[in-house]
C-alpha cells in the first residue's frame, strides 16, 4: 500500500510563528503521532505533530483535555515561582486562533512549544534518569489530584482495562487478519496463561476500594523531558491520554518501559532482564512526589500494575501483530512481535521478584 504524502507545509502554513521556517524535520520516537520540529530564522522552535486519527477518534476531545490540563499546570507554576512555558506544554494557537488545524485529508495537527535545552530519552540508560522520571510523573499525579476529573474526556475509553486487551488479543487471534498466526503459538499461551491475573485492578476499581485519579497513561521514558545541563525532570508530555485513571496505572508503565536493561524492541532477550535497582530508583523518584497523596491500597498495588501494565502491552503489541500492524508505528514486518516478546521476558522476570517489589514499595505505607 502506498504511503499518502503527510502534508506539513500545508499545516506549518496555518501557524504564524513569529519568522521564516528554516527547516521541518521529522522529530522524536513516539509510536502514534507524527512529529516535527520547526526551526525559524529567528532561532526559535516548534513541535509541530499530526494527531494520529486511527487511534484517538476524537482529537477535539484531547485538545480539550489537554487545554484543560496544561493551563491549570500552568497556574499552580505560576503561583508557585516557577516557569509555565518550561513546566508544562503550552500549546500555539493557528493564525485563526484554534488549538489545532484540519488539514485536506480532515487530519488534525497541532503545535507546541519545544522545550530548550530537554532531552526525551528513548530509554533509561542510568538509574538517576528513571528517578527523575518517576519525580516528574509524581508530581504531575500529585498536581493533578484536584483536577475537576469528571471534566475530562476518556479519549480511549478502557484503554487499561487490561481484562478488555485480553479480549482484543482473543479477538485478533480469532480474526488472523494476516495470516500470522502460526509463527505465535507460544506467545498466545503465555497470555492465555495470565487471563486470570488481568482484572487485579479493574476488580478492585470496581470493588470501589482504589480511587480514580486524573493519570497520564502513558509514563515512559520518552514522555517526560530532562534538563540537558542538570539532568532534573522539566515537563511531562504527550497528554494525548490524560483521564480518569489508577495511580498503578501510572507508575506500572513507566515501570515496564523503564525498569529494564534493554530498549523495547531488543529482540536479543538475553539481553532483556527486569532490573530491581531501576525499579526502585523510579519508586522513590515517584514515591517521594506523589507517596502522601495515595491511599495505603494504591501503594500495595503498584507492584502488580507494573505486571499488569507490561503484560498489557505486550498483548497489545501481539494483537497489533495478528492485525496486520494497524496501530503502532514498525519499522520492519516483525517489530511488534519483538515488542510482544520483550515484554512478556519482563513480566515473567517481575513474576520472580514480585516479593521484593512489594517490599521496597512498602517502606512507603
Ligand atoms: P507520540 O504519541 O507519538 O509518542 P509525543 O507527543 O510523545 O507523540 O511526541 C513524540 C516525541 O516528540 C517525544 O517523545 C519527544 O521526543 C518529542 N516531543 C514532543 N513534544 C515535545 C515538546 N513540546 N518539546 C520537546 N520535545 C517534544
Ligand atoms: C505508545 O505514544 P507513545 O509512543 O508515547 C502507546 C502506549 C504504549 C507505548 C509503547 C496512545 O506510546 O500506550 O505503552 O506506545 N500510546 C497509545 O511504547 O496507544
Ligand atoms: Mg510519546
């Protein structure tokens, strides 16, 4: 199938940003939006992104959401001392001043501030970083807790229903829309076998005994930027899935993404193995920020949402596999099925030392 032409100089066009662009380049690892950055004459840069229309429906409702978001960020900053257009994404508005522009495919884009002197690092490659990460992802739950929730859209509605990714993967396995199924045997049984493990959270959302909280979704390395020069978080970003959500939810991402000695795609698994120090450096990082604002049932359950969130993804990985790589950006035929198998090595190594998780979360209770 051939590739439409992405049109971003239509939709750089509908911004006024202050000078001649110099350049658009693509920017950035996220596996969903398209990214650029947008460098003017006058030295100043944009993050230009089109909103990815497969996976998010209703992109008015996130530009609402995160309007919302970073603009009640941006107050708290302000009345604390510190800098908005640093501490939280600032979106631009068009030359007819919305938020976003529809371009001629109905596509969305939208523009942000690029944050100087930040780097969003793929991969956690020390445990200060992780730490940092898990401070920044702390404090925007913590800055978050009294945030009118009932006000945000649910742009992915169960997008951590993990009992629900169950289901797609079952779904994706019935449907074998590219005739993958046969290279997958084993993975589908390692899922099959944890279908009773997937509704810990859920059951207990449900059980009304873990409050919902406003969350990010989406905590991993790449989302959160660190200060080329000190190496402290600066900002959280991609708010794409900013909603209504469990404090697990949160930590256990950035958990899967971050607690490990190998990139997401490493498709050599020996080289794959959970990492107990980086865990506990991001449960401090995380801990120290948010820590007083949960109840002492969501610190006990972060240790099975780092499981479940890691499980989740690989299911999700694996169900995109079986569909034919609809979802999540690849760069070769089997890059989803190295995700999926990557993530399943972590979940059966957070199995072995689910003691010891517990037991460094609980200095916290
Ligand atoms: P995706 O949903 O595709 O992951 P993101 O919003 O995370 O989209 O953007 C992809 C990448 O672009 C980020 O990981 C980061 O490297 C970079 N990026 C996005 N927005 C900004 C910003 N405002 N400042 C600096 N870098 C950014
Ligand atoms: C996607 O958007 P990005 O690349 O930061 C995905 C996450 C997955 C992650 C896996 C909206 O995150 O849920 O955990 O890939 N985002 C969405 O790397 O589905
Ligand atoms: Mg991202």
């Amino acid at each position: 199938m051939e590739k439409r032409e992405i049109p971003v100089k239509e939709a750089a066009a509908a911004y006024d940003f202050g000078g001649e662009i110099v350049s658009i380049e693509p920017y950035g690892g996220g596996h969903i939006n398209d990214t650029f950055l947008v460098v003017t004459d006058r030295g100043e840069e944009w993050v230009l992104q089109r909103i990815n229309g497969y996976v998010f429906p209703n992109p008015e409702q996130i530009m609402e959401n995160i309007i919302g978001v970073t603009n009640f960020i941006a107050k708290k900053l302000i009345r604390a001392g510190e800098d908005p257009d640093r501490g939280t994404l600032t979106v631009k508005e068009t030359k007819t001043g919305r938020f976003h522009y529809v371009d001629r495919d109905g596509n969305f884009w939208r523009v942000t501030k690029n944050i100087p002197n930040t780097t969003a690092y793929e991969f956690a490659d020390s445990v200060e970083r992780l730490y940092e990460s898990g401070a920044a992802f702390g404090r925007f739950q913590k800055m978050l807790a009294d945030y009118p929730a009932d006000t945000l859209y649910e742009t992915i509605p169960h997008f951590h229903d993990t009992p629900a990714r169950f289901e797609q993967l079952m779904t994706a396995v019935r449907e074998d829309r590219a005739g993958r199924l046969g290279e997958v045997g084993a993975e589908i049984a390692f899922a099959k076998a944890r279908e009773a493990d997937c509704g810990a959270l859920t059951e207990l959302l449900q059980k009304g005994e873990l409050p919902l909280k406003v969350t990010h979704n989406d905590t991993k390395m790449s989302n959160v930027l660190l200060d080329n020069e000190t190496g402290k978080a600066v900002c959280v970003i991609d708010l794409d899935t900013v909603m209504p959500g469990l404090a697990a939810f949160d930590f256990g991402d950035s958990i899967r993404a971050g607690a490990t000695t190998a990139a997401e795609d490493e498709a050599d698994l020996e080289k794959v193995h959970f990492s107990l120090p980086f865990y506990k450096a991001y449960a401090e990082g995380f801990l120290g920020e948010a820590g007083a604002s949960l109840t002492e049932r969501e610190i006990k359950t972060l240790p099975i949402g780092a499981k479940l969130m890691t499980l989740e993804v690989g299911m999700r990985f694996l169900a995109d596999y079986l569909n034919g790589d609809v979802y999540f950006k690849t760069d070769y035929p089997e890059h989803n099925l190295v995700r999926a198998r990557n993530q399943f090595k972590l979940v059966s190594e957070m199995e072995q030392h689910i003691d010891e998780m517990n037991e460094i979360v609980s200095a916290y209770l």
